[in-house]
C-alpha cells in the first residue's frame, strides 16, 4: 500500500516536470529547470538626446548649466550680504523677519542652484550610453589601480570636466562659495558688541551679594541651611541684570552643607566656607551641563550629563567621568545680619576647561 502511493508521488512529481518542459523522469524533491524562464528582455532602443544631435543645443545646455552655478555664487554671496544688511537688533521682530528671510532665501538659491546645474549636467552634457559594470572581487592591487585611473580618465573624458573649464570652474566656485552664509551665521552666536571670552570669564557674584534661593530670589540666611542641605543658589542682585538668563547660567551655584569634620580645606581656603557650608559653580567643568544632583551622605555631586562626579568635601574635586577640573569654589561668609554673602567673584573662570587653555 505504502509502496504504490510512493509510486504514485513520483509519477506525479515526473508529470509536473515535464508539464515545465523538463526531460526524462524526476525524483521527488528534485529541483526543475524550466526552459520557459523569462528571457532577459534587454535595454531598449537607444535613443540620441537632442543635444546629441545637435552642437547648438549642446552649447546651450553648457550655458544653462554655467548660469545656475553662478546663479548658486550669487545665492551664497547675497545671503552674506544679506545677514550684513539686515542685522538682528535686539527686540526688533521685524528685523528678525526680515534677516531670517533674505538670509533664508539666498542660501536657498545657492543650494537649488547648484543642485539642478549638477542634474542637468549630467542629464543633457555627459556621456549617454549603456555600459555594463561586471562585478569583480576588491583588490587594490596595480591592475586595478591602472584600472580605476583609466576610469577616472574616461569620466573626465565624458562629462568634459577638464574640457569645459567654464563649467569646472564655475561649479568650484560655487561649492567654495556655498559654505560662505553657514560660516558667517556663526557670528550670530557670539555677543555683538562686547569681547566674549572677557563676557564670559566674570559673573555677577561680588563682594557682598547674598546668596538666594533659585527661582525665587529669597537671600539664605546662614542658620537656615542645616547640615546635610543643598540649595540652588541666585545673586540676590540678579534681576537687576541687563540679560538675565545669561547673567544666571554663569553665576549660578550650589550650596552645601557639611559636617566641618568632614571638610578637607586646603590651608588657603579655610576661610571660604562657613561652619560647613560651601558653594560651587553649578556649571559643569566638562561641557557645561548643571551639576544638580548631590548625594549627602558620600558628598558627591553627579553631572546628570556624561557622569561625572565632583567630591564636595574636598573642593569638589572629580572623582569620576570626563570632567578635567574641580568646580570652581565660591567664597563666602555671613553678613551682619547673618545672611550668607559672596566674598568675591570666583577666582576662576566657571564652565568647560576650555577656559584652561586661555590661561
Ligand atoms: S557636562 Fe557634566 S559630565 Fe559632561
């Protein structure tokens, strides 16, 4: 019984083959080829561009493709000469607008510009055959070497690259002047009209400001901050600030207090603390982030950003992460009236240690 249905399977199997064109008889699970596959149905007809066939419109075609280039210098060029002309004044919505747009529209320009000119130039200047590309195992040996340059030659043979010097070199001219308006917003970045390392290298904190609570302003007395505590920390003064997110992202501080046990001071900065409290920067040493998490029991400030780790007893020195220098210390002491106040500035610049090579 078992025997005949295996016969009737492969009778089958033989059948199905030789529906497909297959010879003789076949086992089952055996692999047919067909002679019915679908032949390869080949490139069409080839069919000449009008530029092919005809030099004047070839050498329009060249022109065309010249003019965007320029077209695209010009694009680069009018977006600087639009960001000199239309400067942001600070609250001028319109002057805003206004360099957003021409800023906007000539780098645009540049862009398109370049792009449909390196489109059209191959489309309608450079070679238009089929060719065939064989798959060839990698190898940087001299044949291939020889190869590829004979490639590289062929290719400026064909799209005229050494040939059509207006087209070379006002496409050069177009990717040099291209990044030109990315370069120049770059000012836009820094202050306009003060020098920005000088900007940066001093904060709000002086003399006698009081240390206050962020956001709210409210000075901290000295009897308010009990041990084991962390307050984020404002000059009191700092409302009064031309620019006051920009005064707050430097001054700002975080204030601790300790077990004076558990300070290690070095002998010069004994007096910059009081009955345990001190203050650092907030400002990470690495890039900047706000060190904001402090663990009272090991004294460990955390930079939440690439983890870098400040030890709080010991001048906030880095125990962990990517952070190169200590938080720089704040000096403080109280007032008369008991309110913890700033003995001066930091005695050094606060944020990365980009500021240690200006030294
Ligand atoms: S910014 Fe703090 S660790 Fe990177």
């Amino acid at each position: 019984m078992a025997e005949e249905a295996m016969n009737s399977g492969s009778d089958s199997a033989a059948v199905a083959a030789r529906s497909h064109g297959a010879a003789g008889d076949v086992a089952v699970g055996t692999a047919v080829v067909s002679d019915d596959a679908v032949q390869n149905p080949g490139l069409p007809a080839h069919r000449k561009r009008v530029t092919d066939t005809d030099p004047k419109k070839e050498k329009r075609a060249e022109r065309i493709v010249f003019t965007l280039f320029y077209l695209s210098i010009a694009g680069s060029l009018g977006s600087v000469l639009a960001y000199m002309f239309f400067p942001i004044e600070t609250g001028d919505l319109m002057a805003i607008r206004l360099n957003t747009l021409f800023v906007g529209l000539g780098m645009a320009l540049a862009l398109l510009a370049v792009g449909i000119g390196a489109v059209h130039w191959g489309k309608a200047l450079m070679a238009d055959h089929e060719s065939i590309d064989e798959r060839h195992p990698v190898a940087s040996d001299t044949a291939t070497r020889e190869a590829s340059a004979e490639v590289f030659e062929l290719a400026d043979k064909e799209s005229g690259f050494s040939r059509r010097s207006l087209v070379r070199n006002s496409l050069i001219g177009a990717l040099v002047a291209f990044p030109l308006p990315g370069i120049t917003l770059l000012r836009g970045l820094a202050p306009q009209d003060k020098d920005p390392v000088e900007l940066l290298k001093h904060t709000m904190w002086d003399k006698g400001i009081r240390l206050a609570r962020d956001p709210s302003g409210v000075p901290i007395k000295a009897s308010d901050v009990t041990i084991g505590s962390a307050f984020h920390v404002i000059p009191e003064n700092l409302h009064e600030a031309e620019h006051v997110l920009d005064e707050k992202a430097k001054a700002i501080v975080l204030l601790m207090r300790l077990d004076p046990a558990d300070l290690k001071e070095l002998p010069e900065r004994k007096t910059w603390s009081y009955n345990g409290i001190v203050a650092y920067s907030k400002v990470c040493t690495h890039v900047g982030c706000p060190v904001a998490l402090y663990e009272q029991r090991t004294h460990h400030l955390l930079c939440p950003c690439h983890q870098s780790q400040f030890d709080v007893s010991e001048h906030a020195k880095v125990i962990f992460g990517p952070a190169k220098r200590p938080l720089p210390q704040l000096p403080i002491t109280v007032d008369e009236e008991g309110y913890l106040v700033a003995q001066s500035d930091f005695h050094e610049p606060v944020g990365p240690s980009f500021w240690e090579r200006l030294k």
